[in-house]
C-alpha cells in the first residue's frame, strides 16, 4: 500500500488517528463525510508550477451529515448560511503552500475554525434593567453644568429697547 493516502485503522484508535475532525462541543466529523479535491493552484510555482496539483478543496454536507443532530444542523445552516453551497455543502479551500501536504493540514484547520465558532452559543439576551436614581441624578447634574459652561462662554446680550 505504497501509494496509498487513505489509512485504515482498527476500533480502538482515536478520532485524530483516523482522519476524523474533533470540532469541540461533542462533534466529531467522520474521515468518510469529508470530500477532499486537488487541484493546480493559481500564481507562481516556479519549475512544477503547471505540473503539480497542490490546491485542496474539502468539502463537507452539513446538510446530510450524521455527525451532528439537528438542533445542531440548524444553528450552522443558519450561521454559515452565506458559506454553503445550495447542496448544503462547506467548502474550503487551501493554496497557500507549494505542497500539499500543508494545504490539506490548512484546509483542514480552516474548516474546523469555521465550524467551531458557528457552534459557539448565542450569548444570552439582555435583561433590560432602570437606570439608578443616582446616576439618572448625576446625569442630569452633569448636563446643567455644562450647560452652565456653554451659557457664560455666549457673548452677552445687547438689549435695544
């Protein structure tokens, strides 16, 4: 299995060992959901530059994934609606390096990124609360003294009765 890129692993190893991604918050994206494409990436590549496919693509269906329930698969539709495809796809792509190798780690990166800071809960609503009478005072006071200020800083006033 020289040429191989797949791993095959046994039951026992863990999510990181079979290719699968740890996102947090209790998911985990199987190796098999995720769709990976190479291809050639744009810009100067010197000698192999047309020759050498090191642009990944990864793509993973939110919308058909088993990974995550469905309270889950509504938060990142929403939150990353912009973001899919009309599949229901998040795609990711990655060509910043010259070999693929990191590209693939890149894209791979980017994507749990992405849909880790999707998952993170929406902060509570804020409880509207009445300002102190202290400070609704302080405020106030504050107002007629600059008031106060701008008033003598006027040039006075010429009565021609």
């Amino acid at each position: 299995m020289a040429g191989d890129e797949t791993k095959k692993t046994g039951a026992g190893e863990g999510a990181a060992d079979r290719g699968d991604l740890a996102i947090g918050f209790g998911v985990v994206i199987p190796a098999r959901e995720l769709v990976e494409r190479v291809s050639r990436s744009s810009g100067p590549g010197g000698q192999g530059g047309d020759k050498v496919s090191s642009r990944v693509s990864l793509a993973w269906n939110v919308a058909r994934s088993g990974a995550i329930d469905d309270d889950i698969r509504a938060r990142l539709r929403e939150r990353l609606a912009a973001r899919l495809t009309a599949r229901g796809e998040l795609v990711v792509h990655a060509q910043a390096s010259r070999e693929q190798a990191r590209n693939r780690a890149a894209a791979r990166r980017r994507l749990v990124q992405i849909v880790r800071e999707a998952l993170i809960p929406p902060p509570r609503p804020r409880r509207a609360t009445k300002p102190s009478r202290g400070s609704v005072e302080r405020r106030l006071g504050d107002k007629r003294r600059r008031s106060e200020t701008k008033r003598t800083r006027r040039p006075a006033q010429r009565d021609d009765d």
